[in-house]
C-alpha cells in the first residue's frame, strides 16, 4: 500500500440563525370584531361568518397605525435557520504497473426555514431542501505501450424542494389533507400558502464513459462511448391547494353581496362572500411525474 494509495478528505459546514423583519398591513380589531367603517367614518356592524371566523384568526392583531378601513400595520420578525453541511472523499490507487484506480464522492446537503415563504403574514413558513451527490469511479488500464484505456462510471443525484413547513386543521381544497390554500383579498397580503408549492424536483443521473487511444505508426486513433440514463421525479401540485379570491364581489348563501361598508373587499371576505374560487378536480389532482431519457454517443477519431 505504501506510495500506491493516495486519499484526500475535505469538509465545510454552515449553520446560521438571522431575523427577517416584515411589515404589513392586516385587519384591525374591529375587524375582528365583524365591524368595518362606512363612508361616513362610522362602524357598520357586518358580522363574521362562522365558516370564515377560523381563517379571519390567523390574522395576527396589527401592532402599529391606523390606516382606515378597517385596517391597521403590523410588525413582526421570525427566524430564519439556515444549515448546510459539504463533504468529499477522493481515493488515488496503482493497483499494478498498468492499473490505475481513482473514486471521488461529493455530498452537499442542506436546508433551511425560510418564515415569509408564501406571504408576510406570520404563521406560513416554508422549507427549502437541497441535497446533491456526486459520485465518480475511474479505471484507467495500460494494456501495451500504445494502447490505454479509461473508463468512468458516474453517479449524480440531485435533490431540491421548496415545500409548507406549517400545518393548520383548516383546508379549502377539494382534496383531503391539503395544506391551508390562498385567501386572496384586495388590499391585503395574502392570506395562506402560495399555490406553487411544493416546488422542486429529484433527478438521478448514471453514465459510462469509454475513451481508448491506440498509437500506431503516426496515427493516433480514439473511440469512445458515452451512455447516459437520466431520470427526473418530482411534484407538480399547482392549484391543488386552492385560492378564494375576495374583490367586493360574490355571493354569500346563495344571495348576492351588496357592501355596507368603505371596505368591500375586507368585508365580502368577512361574510364569506368570495368573487372566484380557483381549485383542483380530485379526480386530476395527481401530479407525481416522472421523466426519463437514455442518451447513447460514440466517436472515432484519427489524429
């Protein structure tokens, strides 16, 4: 083993904890309340809709200012904890005279919790997920002077997700154990998680490479081949989780919504009077796709 065997080993790591501040405008306490001025500057009692009270609570109460309408600021802050950890491991070895073996394994992996993910509303945080490996074996054989042969076999995967990393015992989606989808209400920030989520992808990777160079005389011939099989997973949940949107017009109990108060939009999502409704047919709400591509090349060549 002595001077035949060479090895390398190398690891970094991250760990990091900031504050993110935000700044946002929500419902004030008499909103909370079920009341609302009118144009006159006085509070219509409106009312909550018992369907809607559960949603109108995860509307922390504003902090800061007055703003009118019924609204108010708010000012928070969350963590936000970040971890990553990368490592590699690298193997040189002569097994002969005219063998060469080389293996090198890469890992990164990490993630992070990043609080306004979907919205500046507290309490919806999401998670971002990285995790990447790289593998590489090599044999590299001399069989005669003018001939040699290099062969690599490799191994790359790949992983990254932005998912919800919050759950509430509330679901607006047409299918069951969904997370909490998107109240959208004029003059508001949104009030759940972004429908683009989870968001990411899987892929996998294998691949041989042949390279052999022959010298003969002043040529120098090569062929070589590369077969590659790459595969790609991943979910595609748009739109599963589903979005009311609140804009001052819509229908509550079968009647149409007609504003008594200067804030139509803050009040129809009060008395659960939506104007759209966007959603997922459970029968089509399967997204799990999966990918796949063989790649063959070759090559001659005469130098």
């Amino acid at each position: 083993m002595k001077n035949k065997t060479f090895f390398f080993a190398n690891y970094e790591g991250l760990r990091e904890s900031k504050s993110v501040t935000a700044s946002l405008t929500v419902p004030d306490a008499n909103a909370h309340n079920g009341q609302l001025p009118d144009s006159s500057g006085n509070l219509v009692n409106v009312g909550v809709n018992p369907l809607v009270r559960p949603f109108l609570e995860l509307f922390p109460l504003p902090n800061g200012a007055s703003l009118g309408g019924g609204l108010a600021e708010l000012r928070t802050a969350r963590k936000q904890p970040t971890r990553e950890d990368y490592g590699l491991v690298r193997i040189d070895y002569q097994l002969t005279d005219k063998d060469q073996l080389f293996g090198r394994y890469v890992m990164d992996d990490g993630d992070t919790i990043v609080p306004f993910q979907s919205t500046f509303v507290p309490g919806f945080p999401g998670e971002r997920i990285l995790r990447n490996q790289y593998l590489v074996l090599s044999w590299q054989r001399l069989f005669r002077q003018n001939l040699l042969n290099d062969a690599k076999v490799n191994f790359n995967r790949t992983r990254y997700v932005a998912e919800v990393a919050n759950s509430y015992p509330l679901s607006i989606s047409l299918v069951a154990n969904r997370p909490v989808g998107v109240m959208a209400i004029a003059g508001l920030p949104a009030l759940g998680n972004n429908l683009i989520f989870p968001l990411g992808t899987s892929s996998n990777t294998f691949e041989f490479i042949d390279n052999l160079s022959h010298q003969r005389g002043h040529m120098n011939w090569k062929f070589g081949a590369d077969i590659k099989r790459m595969q790609i997973n991943g979910p595609f949940d748009l739109f599963i989780d589903a979005e009311y949107l609140f804009l001052g017009a819509g229908q509550s109990g079968g009647q149409f919504f007609v504003p008594r108060s200067a804030n139509p939009p803050l009040e129809s999502f009060l008395v659960g009077a939506p104007t759209v409704y966007l959603g997922t047919d459970p029968a089509f709400a399967n997204s799990d796709r999966g990918f796949r591509q063989t790649y063959l090349g070759f090559y001659a060549q005469n130098d």
